[in-house]
C-alpha cells in the first residue's frame, strides 16, 4: 500500500513548491514552502532516502522560522486622509485597476467624493486604500476596502478594525457594512474579521459593528 502511495507523495510535494513559487504572498509562500516540505519527508521516509529526509527537514526549520518572524514582526502602521485623490492615489489606484475591479466591479474614482477616505502605510508603503460612505446612525456603506495582494495577510484588517478603530468612531461610524461582496476569498476575509449576515435598508448585507 505505502509503495504503491510514495510516488503521490512526491508528486504533491513538487506540487506544493511550486505553487509557492507564484503565490503572491509572503505568508503564502512559506505555508506552502513547508507544507512541500513535510511532505517530501514523508516520502523521503517512505523511499528510506536520508538525504531527502534531511533536505527537507532543514529547509522546513528555515520556513518555520521565518513563519515565526512574520507573525511576531513589528510593524508600523498609519492611516492618512485624502479627500478625493492625490498623485500617489491616482498612481495607486491605476497600478491596481484590474485587481481592483475583480474585488470591487463597481468602484470608480469619482464616488470618492464625500467619503471619509484614507490609506493604510504598512512599513511607509501603501498597502491598502479604504472609502465609506456615512449614512444616518451611524451606519456606512464601505465603497472599498482594498489591500495589496502582498499584504493580504489579516495584519492590515486587524489594524483597521480593531487598533484602529477609534479613527472611524472618531468620525460617527459605529457600523459598517458591505452591500455586496464579489470576491469569495475576500467574503472569507471578511467573515473572519467578525461581519455577520444582516439586513439593512431591505437588503442582505454583510455588517460589523466596530464600536463594540
């Protein structure tokens, strides 16, 4: 059974690096970095192969050591307001148009006017932009909630929904809420960071409540 099951082994292992390879995340490569790993130990083992066990057994350490860094970094975050633009935003939202658009088919830039607006720096870099349009109580329409996809690893949601959430109850908003959501991986995004399912003015919608 295990002779006949090795070769699989090594087939997901070289599977696994090399979707690490294109992953656009640094989080993402080094999962899938050590899950390639682990795997190729297991077939290793299987083949009575020391040299790829061991191989691999390193290389999985350095993984899970830089997995520990990544999720113990320190880094600076910032919010800073715009109005309805900018050179840098312009250039941004450019740069980003076709991942934008999959995440967010309705965004434009002109509906940014009368928004609260502003941008996340992770490390000095732009690495979200975030528009909501106020309403009545206190409830916003979020226009767009987008996140660079090499950033794309909780830290920026964390920050802004819960370190950072005094900035928008500073500015009345106490929930918020997405009318529809077009991406699955981001509704999984959002899901985690604590929307639930609601109803607000007749329609289902995904809603947080951040003053809470």
């Amino acid at each position: 059974m295990i002779q006949t099951l090795t070769p699989w082994f090594g087939y997901l292992a070289t599977l696994l690096l090399a979707i690490a390879l294109i992953v656009g995340s640094d989080l993402k490569f080094r999962w899938l970095s050590a899950a390639g790993n682990i795997t190729f130990v297991i077939y290793g083992w299987a083949l009575h192969a020391p040299p790829v066990m061991l191989t691999n057994f390193i290389l999985l350490m350095i993984n899970v050591f830089f997995l520990y860094r990544l999720y113990n970094k320190a880094e600076l975050f910032e919010t800073i307001s715009f109005d309805t633009g900018g050179l840098m935003i312009e250039k941004f939202l450019a740069f980003y148009k076709d991942d934008i658009a999959s995440y967010f088919p309705e965004f434009s830039k002109e509906k940014l006017a009368g928004n609260i607006n502003f941008v996340v720096l992770r490390n000095l870099v732009i690495a979200n932009i975030f528009s909501i349009k106020p309403e009545e109580n206190g409830v916003a329409e979020v226009y767009i909630n987008y996140t660079v996809k090499k950033f794309r690893d909780y830290k920026v949601g964390l920050y802004l929904f819960k370190k950072e959430k005094q900035l928008l109850i500073s500015k009345g908003v106490e929930t918020i809420y997405y009318k529809t959501v077009a991406n699955k991986q981001h509704r999984k995004f959002l899901i985690k960071m604590g929307f639930t399912t609601a109803t607000i003015n007749g329609k289902d919608c995904l809603m947080k409540k951040i003053s809470d």
